[in-house]
C-alpha cells in the first residue's frame, strides 16, 4: 500500500476546505504563474506545479514545463506529499522505496527528483503542494528547502487574498442589496402618502398632479426591484422589460405590450432602460390614448428603445431635446445621455406618437 492511498480521518474537512476556497477548475492567473517559472529558475528544474488535491485527482493551478491540467490522484506524488506537514523530497525516486512502484517513476515520464511542500491553511489543512520536478536525480540544500517553503507560504497568502477579496465583493453586494431594498420601500412608502394626500384633496387639478406623481415614484420602486433581481453581470433586457411593465399596468391602469428582440445587455445599462421606459410609459399613459407599445429592438451592438401609443401625432416642430420641454422628458433626456444615446421622435404608421432612444451596447469580454 502507498502513502496514497492512505486517507486520514480529517479528509473530509480537508476536502471542505478546498471547496471554501473556490480554486478548482478556475482560470489561469499569472500571479500563481509567475510563482511556478520563479521555482523552476530558483531550483534549476525543468518543472514546477502548484497543485491542488482534489478527492480523485491532483488539479494543477498552475503548471511549467508540462501541459497536463490534471492526473489521478492515486499515481500522485503530491496526494502523499499533503499526508505531512514537512517537505516530502525524492532526491532519487528510482532507487526510493516510497516510489519505487509509482508510474510516475517507472513509467515513461521517468520522474527522478520530486520535493513538495504542503500547501496548509491557517486552520491546519493541507489543499495540495508546490513541488519542483525534474528527471535527473540532484540533491536539495537546507537554503533551497526554505526558499521551496517561502514561495509555498506567498501561494498561500495569494489564495488567502483572493477569498478575502470574493467575500469583500459579496458584503459590499449584499450591502448594496439591502440599501437598495430600503430605497425601494422609502419610494414605495412616499407613493402611498402621494396618494393618500390625493384623496383627500377636491381640487381636480392638484389630485391629477399628486396622483401622477405617486404612479411616478411607485414605477421607479418597481425599477430598482427589478433591476437588484437580475443579480448578473448580464440580463436579458426583454425579460426585465415584461416584468417592469407588468407592474406598470396595474400603477397606470393602462394596457401595455413588450415585444422585440432577444438578447443580453451588461446590468449597468439595465437600470438607465428601465427608467427610460417609466418615464415614457408614463408620459404615454398620461398625454397618449389606446394601447402603449413598448419594443426593444437589437442589431449587432446597435440598441433601440421605442415607446408608442395611439394618441395624437407630435408636432411638426417638437423637440424631445429642447429645454423647454416638461420634467419627464428632461428626465428621458438625462437618461438618454447616460447611455450615450440619441432620443428622436416619430409617428407610428397607424397613427400616434412614438418615441426612440438609440443606443450602443459594447459585447461584453
């Protein structure tokens, strides 16, 4: 039986930790490339591999000088090498009792020279190795086996960093989440006395203006609801749009219809679009008649937005840029800004208004 094969009663807790960590089957980073050609010059070997032990098989984070990714974990050196804290060398395997039936070493690889040091957490368990390699035997100093141990050590505090950093990102995310989730109740919250406030007034005016105003604020709490839904770093911008208008019909008592184009937006562009469309569903459902129509439309990274209702046309002399304009469509042309894009306005074949913002998308990488 070979050390290997032995599997200590603290595997499990081993195997968790590797899972905590979130290493395997990631990307290559040349920060752990950088630390692998390090040893290979230091040592003078033609291979260095950081590697990590999963439960049936050695995963190589990083290798130089060999191109396999991976190997089984049962013909490995460094699934022995994790057994023990302490360096595990084989200055020459071929004569090495502990490796002499290794396929490694007796097979056409012809490993001759191994020294790997475990790579341990702070709570004591051992995820894998950086170990040196070469197929001439050669003997390895007191300074070198500290120097292994120190670039060990920098692997470690490279790995450390990274999950510190993920979990940073995920409270800042959840932080954000719930400063979210509390503007949207803040916004929803200001709605209801809006409306309240309109009920209790006669003037037929000013309970138009603060009902409108309480269907605006609402509309940009379903925005944000929306929005933090996604959780992406990409969202389908039609899928957004039929949920976001969902809510908008039942605010504005109107009827409105989403059609258009399939495809991904970055979540950045998510937020300016729904707001986009608030803001012109509202105006459409406030001066327009009939059905609103609301398409989104995609050519290569080309983007467009279109609102329309069956209400009357514009004027032959509108401007939807003009500072003249109303509130809402000064907000439409912020929003329009944010996204780099240009609002132009139309007239639908079957008569009515029709507003556009074009935009473009860069195709994420």
């Amino acid at each position: 039986m070979t050390d290997a094969s032995i599997i200590p009663p603290s595997e499990p807790q081993r195997l968790a930790a590797v899972r905590r960590y979130d290493i395997l089957d990631t990307p290559p980073d040349g920060a752990f490339d950088r630390i692998t050609a390090l040893a290979a010059r230091r040592f003078g070997v033609p291979i260095s591999i950081i590697s990590i032990v999963d439960q049936d098989r050695i995963w190589f984070k990083s290798h130089y000088g060999v191109s396999v990714k991976q190997i089984g974990r049962d013909p490995g050196l460094c699934a022995s090498a994790i057994l023990s804290n302490d360096l595990h060398i084989l200055t020459d395997a071929s004569i090495d009792p502990r490796s002499l039936a290794n396929p490694l070493v007796a097979g056409e690889f012809g490993l001759r020279f191994y020294a790997g040091v475990p790579l341990t957490t702070d709570d004591g368990h051992n995820l894998g190795t950086l170990c040196i390699i070469d197929k001439k035997a050669r003997s390895i100093d007191q300074s070198q086996i500290e120097d292994l141990k120190d670039l060990a050590a920098i692997v470690i505090d490279q790995m450390e960093m990274q999950i510190s950093a993920r979990r940073a990102v995920s409270q800042a995310e959840l932080m954000a989440r719930e400063i979210d989730h509390r503007v949207m109740n803040s916004l929803q919250f200001v709605s209801g006395l809006l409306s309240m406030q309109s009920r209790a007034l006669t003037d037929a005016d000013t309970v138009g203006h603060l009902q409108l105003a309480a269907n605006r604020v609402a509309a940009v709490a379903q925005v944000h609801r929306h929005f933090y839904a996604e959780g992406v770093d990409q969202a389908s911008c039609i899928t957004f749009l039929r949920r976001l208008c969902a809510d908008l019909e039942s605010i504005l008592g109107r009827k409105i219809q989403v059609s258009g184009d399939e495809g991904v937006i970055p979540t950045t562009s998510v937020q300016p679009i729904g707001l986009l469309v608030n803001e012109l569903v509202t105006n459409a459902a406030k001066h327009g008649q009939g059905l609103i129509e609301v398409r989104y439309e995609i050519e290569a990274n080309r983007h467009a937005l279109i609102v329309s209702d069956e209400g009357r046309d514009f004027p032959k002399d509108f401007d939807p840029t003009a500072a003249s304009q109303s509130l809402g469509m000064r907000v439409v042309t912020s929003l329009t800004t944010q996204l780099g894009g240009v609002l132009t306005s139309g007239h639908r074949p079957d008569g009515g208004t029709c507003l556009k913002v074009s935009f473009q998308v860069q195709p994420q990488v």
